[in-house]
C-alpha cells in the first residue's frame, strides 16, 4: 500500500458558463464521499452562489466547501495569480487533515481557460451539448490537452438537435487519444466511467505516477474597447 501523499490531490473543474461544471461536482461529491475524504473550493467573480448552490444541496458538510470571490475574469485566480485559491486550499486542508481530493471549480469563463499546474494537480474541462455541436471543434487548450474531456448533459442531445456520440468521438479526434467521457447524471454507466477515472487518477497521484501537466496558455485575449491615439 503506497504511503498516503503529504496532501490532496487537487482536480480543477473548467469549463463555458452553464455547462455544469457545479452540478459535476455535486455529483463526484455525492457519489464518492463515502470512501473517499472530500472538500471543494469554488471560484465566482462577484458572488458565492455556487458554493451555496452546493451547500444547500447538502452534498458534504457546508464547511469543507470554501467559496473564492475572484473581482476579476475566472481566469485571473486559476492561471494569472492563484494566491486566492492557493490560500483557501490550504486553509480546507488545515481545518480538515487527511483530505484525499480537494475539487476546485473555476468561474464559468470560455473556450481558452485552463488551470495552471502550480494549483491543480489534474484537470477536467467541460463542455454540454446545449453549447452546439460544433464547440469541440472550436478547440482550445482545455479541449485538446486537459486530463480528461468531458462532454456533459447528454440525455438533453435530442432536445437541442445534437449528435453527442458524434462530439465525444471528435473530442478523441481532438485530444490525440486522451481520456473523453460523454456524461449524463441520469446514465448510471458514464457516472460510474468519470468516478473510476478520478479513482485511477488519484491512485496514480498517490503512488508518484501522475505528474500535473500544463494544457498550455490561453489564446491572446482582450477586456472592453481599446481606444488608441494617432
């Protein structure tokens, strides 16, 4: 039995607005609380709402669930400068010693944020078909390079017109044969698929196989207008 890490191993949970990102976690929580010891930071630009969308759902005890306020875009606090995260980590570590996986959730950004590999160990990124069709081959280093791709909300496909099947197999076209799941809450086989892959990855974590890898830097990007002088 390897020797149990010096901390947690702390999985990133990326991903658009509105693709589920909290209700992900809600149910790796919900499904893996009782073999393994859990915590969740969560990250909003202006409020808490998604860590009290967790609280109240009753899916851990409300105080290892840890709520960041990033005033800035999501990826401010997840890429740029993680000292906000890094210090709430902490802070759920100390209060809660022995934790196995602290899940962070970034703000709902777009097709360009990734966690940077000094704050998560590994990272999922997802995506829903509500989003169209074609968003996996819009692409994006989250899409090609996270640890696993998730393409999320697919008992909806036929109410929105979309193939899931078809964008989970361009997601493994686009990710060079790295780890896509194409998740709905309701199909016990794909909740039980994304659980077995947290389990392996944190087995690989905790023996010193895993290594945390950078998906590579976000596409040049700009706020609001820019005046310029001539």
């Amino acid at each position: 039995m390897p020797e149990k890490p010096s901390r947690a191993m702390r999985l990133g949970i990326a991903g658009p607005v509105g693709t589920g990102k909290s209700s992900l976690i809600a149910l790796l929580c919900r499904q893996l609380s009782d073999e393994l010891e859990l915590g969740v930071v969560t990250n909003d630009i202006y409020t808490d709402e998604d860590a009290r969308m967790l609280r109240a759902a009753g899916v851990l005890d409300t105080q290892r669930i840890r709520a960041v306020e990033t005033g800035a875009c999501p990826h401010t606090a997840i890429r740029d400068d993680i000292t906000m995260n890094a210090i709430a980590i902490e802070d759920l570590e100390s209060d809660f010693p022995g934790l196995d996986v602290v899940l962070i959730e970034s703000g709902g950004d777009n097709l360009t944020a990734t966690f940077s590999p000094a704050l998560v160990d590994a990272q999922i990124f997802v995506l829903d078909v509500a989003g169209g069709g074609d968003v996996v081959r819009k692409g994006g280093p989250g899409i090609a390079r996270a640890d696993l791709l998730v393409v999320n909300k697919t008992d909806l496909a036929a109410y929105v017109g979309v193939d899931a099947d078809l964008m989970v197999q361009q997601g493994f076209s686009a990710r060079d044969g790295r780890p896509v799941i194409g998740l709905s809450r309701l199909d016990t086989e794909s909740v039980t698929q994304i659980c077995d892959w947290v389990r392996h990855t944190l087995g690989h974590y905790a023996s010193g196989e895993h290594v945390a890898q950078d998906p590579g830097p976000m596409a040049p990007h700009s706020h609001g207008d820019v005046t310029h002088s001539h």
